[in-house]
C-alpha cells in the first residue's frame, strides 16, 4: 500500500483529557483497521509523563497493551522519528499539548505531515474567555455570556465576587481552558452554595489557572459541526441537544441517558443562522480541517457562542461521528480527507534575505 493510504495516529497525552483521547483512539482505530482504504502504519502513544512509545501498528494490539508500553522517548526525540518516516499523522491528542497549539507548533517546525492545524487557532480556542471575546467583537449576530473570571486569590471569596457580579439568577462555573465539560457545574447561590462553590473553584484551579463564572442562560443549545474539503468549508448537520434540566455538564456528556441528541436535517432560520456564522468563524480564525461549535439561542433568539473544539471528541456516541453520518461520510472518509488537505496545501517561503544599515 502506497506511503499516500498509510495514516499514523498519536493519542494519549499529558491532559486531563487524557481518557477521552484514549476512546477517541479505541473508535478510530476500530473502524480505519476494518477498512481497505487505510493502512494504519506506526501508533505513537505519549503517556501521562509526556513521553512517547512508538508501535509499528499491529491489529491484535490492545489499547492497553499500549498504555502498558515502558519503552518510551522523550517528546523531542519521537517528533523526530515522526519527520523522518513522513506518514501521515493523524492527531487524537485531547486538551493540554494536543489542541492548544503546542503540538502544533512541533508538528509545523518539524515537517510533519498530519491533521495537526496551524498554531493560532488552536492557542485561541483554547481559551473559552479569548475566544468568545473575538467571536462577539468580530461577528456582532453572536453574544458571549456575562463573564466574571476567578483564579487562585478568589478562593476564599469566591461566593461574594460571584453574587456581587450576579446579584440574582443561577451561574454556571467552568475551567477556562478545560474541555469535556470537566467540573462545569450549575450554581444557585444561596447560601448553602458557599462550600460547593468553594470546592469545585478549587478543583478546576488544581488543573487550570483561571476559572469562568457566566450567567445560566435558558434556550436551546445546538452544536454545529465544520469540515473541510481543500478550500471549501460546510456546516455539517447541526445537532440539537436537551436535557431534563437545561443543563450540559459534564455527567450529562459522558453519562448513557443523560442527554437527547438530535440531528437537524431540516434547517430553520435559527439552524441557518448559526450554521452560515460558524463558517464565517471558521474561515477568520483559520481552523483547519474540522471544527465543533457549540452555541444557546434563547427563547429571544439571541445567539449566545459557547465556545470552539478544533478536535472533538471522535468517540463511538460522540456528538462530531454522528454529524459526519448525517450526511454519509466515514471516520475513514475524514481521515481521507484531511490527508488530501495536507498534501494539496501551497507550501510557503519561510526565509527572506533583505539588508539592514
């Protein structure tokens, strides 16, 4: 099989999303294996210490059998093995070092050809705050929440900050720059709030320097997905979530019937909205290859962006699988397509003489 089929695929991580990465391993891999169009060539696994084992890939192979590899390399070490064989990598790398433009980075100075993605879309979606920031600045249709943003010297004061900047109604706590809705609760500050508020800004500062606190808003929350074919992005198939309580944490995206996810395949003026302002995002930012954006409409039909994945979760019932299957493509159709991407990108100049007096 030619070099231009073969895929290599790195996943695991020095991550709180580490767990996620795995399963978006465990469902990739299942289905490019049991296809005949890709040949999966070497596995990179990096462990929760950053180092990296590299498996030539072999389909009896568990995925723990890789999380029990101790024949391991330093990052640098393997991003060189990785420039060297030139195969295609596919990247499952979750959260810290895998979607904040740390690998990306590596991947670009080091050549690797892959679905890694440019550098500055990755370090802002990073951020929810900087990234709803620029969404509302720059595409006036889209709003982001009320947002008071606490870190390490707001532990012991965190009830008052929050209800002095939201004297009334329920507030929503999450990481700033965390995904998989970890520790993204549902506040109402009474009073008997003061010790779970307290806990659970602890919790998220244990892994992250700043903590959000926005306004609860009521409404629907959709996610639309985006993908790239060469020059031209399509919105996929928007899907529509509910839960019992309004609510989208993280027991309600990881937990079996805790959420009802619902494929749009009839588009109404909201569905359109946030469909046409998810390319027009897309395209200003220069993500790269997919994207997932999750937004709320209120019953208002105010548009409220939530934030942007540049690597959502390809797990068996992850939300972005169910889109591509909405309208007929395969995780072996993605991965095709990004190869495709890579390959037919215009390469740049990067070194330019010019005097200085």
């Amino acid at each position: 099989m030619s070099n231009s089929n073969k895929v290599s695929i790195i996943f695991g991580g020095k991550s709180p999303e580490y767990s996620a990465s795995l399963e978006s391993f465990r469902h990739v891999r299942e289905v490019v294996q049991s296809s005949p169009e890709l040949d999966i060539d070497y596995i990179y696994y990096v462990n929760q210490d950053n180092k990296v084992a590299i498996v030539s890939h072999r389909p009896r192979d568990t995925l723990e059998d890789y999380l029990r590899r101790t024949d391991v390399m330093p990052y640098w070490m393997a991003l060189g093995q990785m420039g060297a064989r030139q195969t295609f990598v596919l990247n499952l790398l979750h959260g810290n070092y895998g979607e904040d433009g740390c690998i990306q980075g590596a991947a670009s100075m080091m050549s690797i050809p892959g679905s890694f993605g440019p550098v500055l879309p990755a370090s802002l979606a990073m951020s929810k705050y900087h990234m709803s920031r620029y969404v509302a600045k720059a595409h006036p249709s889209a709003r982001m929440p009320r947002t008071l943003i606490l870190s390490d010297g707001d532990i012991g004061i965190a009830h008052k900050r929050i209800t002095d900047a939201f004297p009334e109604g329920d507030v929503v706590m999450k990481p700033n720059s965390l995904g998989a809705s970890l520790f993204t609760q549902r506040f109402t500050m009474r009073r008997e709030a003061v010790d779970a508020v307290r806990s659970n800004l602890a919790a998220i500062l244990e892994y992250d320097r700043h903590a959000l606190v926005q306004e609860y808003i009521a409404g629907d929350e959709y996610s639309v997905g985006c993908f790239q074919e060469h020059d031209v992005v399509t919105a996929l198939p928007v899907v529509r979530i509910e839960t019992a309580d309004g609510f989208f944490g993280h027991a309600q995206k990881h937990r079996h019937g805790k959420v009802r996810e619902t494929v749009v395949f009839e588009d109404d003026e909201v569905t359109r909205a946030i469909k046409r302002l998810s390319v027009d995002i897309f395209r200003d930012v220069g993500f790269r290859n997919m994207c997932r954006f999750d937004f709320i409409v209120t019953r208002n039909g105010d548009i409220v962006f939530l934030e942007a994945n540049p690597i959502p979760g390809l797990m068996k019932n992850s939300i972005f699988p169910k889109m591509l299957a909405a309208i007929d493509l395969t995780l072996v159709d993605m991965v095709r397509q990004f190869q495709r991407n890579y390959f037919s990108e215009a390469s740049r100049e990067s070194f330019l003489e010019y005097s200085i007096d």
